[in-house]
C-alpha cells in the first residue's frame, strides 16, 4: 500500500505524529511518503518527504490571507506542481493533519481527492476544519462555528485577518470538505469528536484515536534538577508549554506564584525571552531536548496544566509516564488523560480548588508514580499508530 501524509509542519506535536506514523506504516510493509511547507524548524534526514511549494509562496499565501481573510484560497501554482507528483505517486490512502496556515489550495486539494475516490484520512489536531478562521474558540467562549461564523472576535488571532470573511470561509469549508465521499475523521479525544458531531462535518465517518506518546523516552528519569536549581526541600509545581499564554493558563500560574509560601516553586518550561514572568518563578526555555524534559517530570512533586484550550493534552500524559500526578482545568480533552489514580481535574478557572489540590498532592501523596505511569501506559504510542495501521488497511481492504 502507498500512502501519502499531508501538514502543515514536519516537527512539533502533528509532525511527530505524522513522521511517527510513517514510520510504523513502513514498519508494516507500506511505501509512505510525507509532505509539508518548507520552514524555520525542518528536521534534517527527512526519510521520503517532499516539500510543498517555497518559503516565498508560503509568505505571499498567508500576506494574502491576511489582507482578504481568504487563507487557504490562494497558492494555485504550488498546489498545481505538489498535486502533479502526488497523482505520479498514485497513493492508495491519503492522510491529511493541519490543512491551515497558507500552504494549499483548499478547494484544488479537495477536488483532487473527489476525483481520485480513494479512501482520505484527516486527523483534526484542533477545531479549525469546522470554523471560519480559529482552530480553538473556547477560552472566549464562541458558538458561531455552529450555524454559521460571523463577526469574528478573534480576528486578530492565528490565523491573523482584517477583513472578516469567517461567514464566507465556514461557507467554503462546508461545500470543499463535503466534496471526498471516501473520507475518514479521526480525532484525538472524544470532547472533539463531539464538537465535530455538532458541525456541518457531523455526517462524516469519524473515530477517535487519542495521541499516543514514546513511552521509551517519556519514563522516570532520576537527575540532579532539583540540586542544580537549588530546589532541595521545595515543593516543585510544575507547568509545560510550548507558548505561555492566558490560553494556556500563564494568568492562573501569576496567581498561584502568589498565592503559594515559599515550601512552593513554580518552574516554567517554554518560556518565550520575551514572556514575564512572577518573580520566584524558575522560568526555562522550550529548547530542551526529550530527555531534559524527562529529567525535569520526574523531579517535580505535581504537574500543573491550567490551559483553557486542549484537544487532548499531551503534556498530561508526559507528566504521568514520568511518574508525577497532574492537576488541571477540566477543558477540552484534557480531562481524558487523568482518571482518580492519578492526579485531580477542576473546573475550569476555579484557581482556589487548583491551589488546595497542589496543597493536597503535595502534603498526602495520594498518587504513587506507579499509579501515574500505569494510567499513561494506556496512551502507548506504539499502540495508537497500530491503530492508525489498521485503519488503513480496513479502508484500503474496501477499494
């Protein structure tokens, strides 16, 4: 089977995932190509990757979306010459991750997969294929994506627009994606498969396939952290982003710097050079490699997640293979990672039921790391691709 994998990016979370898959497809037999926009990040060594188009169109492409509030309307010639060697190639299923950020021609893709009538798997990473313009709405708490987008309030929010086009962009979107009859949904948690069976893609065939993580990499790693930050006899509370923002909940970690006495520590990791930060916070860049990062889960006493917009929440589960409970906001799938052995969920800004379950965890230990690797072994990657592995060769089965 040749299978051809399409996003946005060829590193961070959805270009691991999608390399990841690669790999385990090949692993199986199959001939697996992978695609994505030149950038900044391309990792070196690429096994049968192509590059869609140039940095210059990419940036024409997204200036352009900028200005009209059309992203995703424009690249014609790139699109052209990717899809000339996509048809050469002749694949048997093609795996589509984030269609967003001005590198395709949405409408020329989708009528190439119309046309092919083969079977199309899209993994959603975010909400952005049922919306006008955001790949998340809820931190500000908007249901337009249901009927209808219009009057954007996150116009200047990624994807950057001055020209409000969501009503006609969500119209777009509901004709374009319709247009593949041999397509499969699949999505990270069940919070957004029920937000997709709520949207104009609610008639498609949808799974849900949580993101599995390297189980290999992401495990109890004692170190030295604590002794080199000078954290010895300190709580350490924990919190991991790859961007601190209030999405992400940085507010709630500025409250609870100053709520926590000084047995506490908040240690950041993500932080942007640029991004304030409480003082006493131990503030640490996103350049860590894997196992650093490891190194710094297991060292800590809880791990911490107030984010407001969360597909699924793989920092969660990075915490728990470690060892070390998690705390956090009961928002998007975030929840689905933490069960009663594990760690503790709270609504959703309730930053006094947060601080009292840091308080808990910290003082009782009522979460042995045993409990905490058990519940992440569950999101196994080797398993989850497996899953993906099956998926193609079922709706291959059916050419």
């Amino acid at each position: 089977m040749k299978i051809l994998h399409i996003n946005s990016h060829n590193f961070g979370s959805t270009g691991s995932i999608m390399l990841g898959l690669a790999e385990e497809a090949r692993s199986r037999g199959h001939r697996c190509v992978t695609a994505s926009p030149p950038g900044r990040s391309m990792v070196p060594g690429l096994r049968d990757h192509w590059f869609i188009g140039t940095r210059l169109g990419r940036n024409l492409h997204l200036l352009a979306g900028e200005w009209t509030g059309l992203t995703g309307c424009f690249s014609m010639v790139d699109t052209w010459l990717f899809l000339c060697r996509a048809e050469r190639f002749d694949p048997d299923v093609v795996h589509l991750h984030n269609l967003h950020n001005g590198y395709l021609n949405l409408p020329m893709v989708m009528a190439w997969l119309a046309r092919r009538n083969r079977p199309v798997v899209w993994t959603l990473h975010d909400c952005w294929a049922f919306t006008g313009k955001c790949p998340y709405f809820d931190t500000i708490g908007c249901d337009r994506w249901r009927t209808g987008c219009h009057d954007c309030p996150q116009l200047s929010a990624y994807p950057r627009s001055r020209v409000d086009n969501t009503r006609r962009m969500w119209e777009n979107k509901r004709r374009w994606f319709a247009l593949p009859e041999r397509m499969t949904l699949v999505t990270p948690s069940r919070w957004l498969a029920d937000l997709v069976g709520r949207s104009f893609l609610k008639g498609q065939s949808l799974r849900v396939i949580p993101n599995g993580i390297d189980l290999d990499v992401f495990r109890p790693i004692p170190s030295s952290f604590r002794r080199d930050r000078g954290l010895e006899g300190k709580f350490m509370v924990l919190g991991v982003a790859f961007q601190w923002t209030r999405h992400k909940g940085l507010d709630v970690f500025e409250a609870l710097a100053r709520r926590l006495d000084d047995r506490f520590r908040i240690v950041l990791v993500g932080v942007d050079p640029e991004t304030p930060v409480p003082e006493g916070v131990l503030a640490l860049p996103r350049t860590l490699d894997r196992e650093t990062l490891a190194k710094i889960y297991t060292a800590a006493d809880v791990f911490v997640n107030p984010t407001r917009e969360e597909v699924l929440g793989m920092v969660n589960l990075e915490a728990l293979a470690c060892g070390t409970p998690v705390v956090t906001f009961r928002t998007g799938g975030s929840p689905e990672c933490v069960d009663e052995t594990c760690g503790t969920v709270v609504d959703k800004d309730d930053t006094d039921t947060m601080e009292r379950a840091i308080r808990r965890i910290c003082g009782e230990r009522p979460y042995g790391p045993e409990a905490c690797r058990r519940a992440a072994e569950k999101f196994d990657r080797k398993c989850r691709f497996g899953e993906y592995g099956r998926l193609y060769e079922e709706i291959a089965d059916k050419i």
